[in-house]
C-alpha cells in the first residue's frame, strides 16, 4: 500500500475517534476517565496521518 492511503486511514481513524468520544462525553455514555486515553490516540493517530501524508511531497 501507498503511505498516503495509509497515512488517509490513520487520519481518517483518528478524526472517528475525537468525534466518537467527543459524542460519548457529551451523551453521558463514557466515563470521564476513558475521554483522555481516547483523545490521546486520536491525536497520535492524526498526527501520524498527518506526517505520512506529508512525507510523500
């Protein structure tokens, strides 16, 4: 596979994170403590994206 399609998924993952705990806080569905692991893969996996996109150019 590319680096870019890989680097699309991660940052495709990393957004469905963010967004899904982001929704899952505010819904009251997951524990407080939970948000800060999800939102630091979410940010591990954008910025992973993020670099394997960017690599590329």
């Amino acid at each position: 596979m590319d680096k870019r399609i890989i680097g699309n998924l991660l940052l495709i993952l990393g957004i469905g994170l963010f967004v899904g705990g982001a929704v899952g806080y505010v819904t009251e569905q997951l524990p407080v403590e939970q948000i800060s692991g999800i939102g630091a893969l979410a940010l591990i996996f954008v910025g992973t994206g993020a670099s394997m996109k960017k690599a590329k150019q």
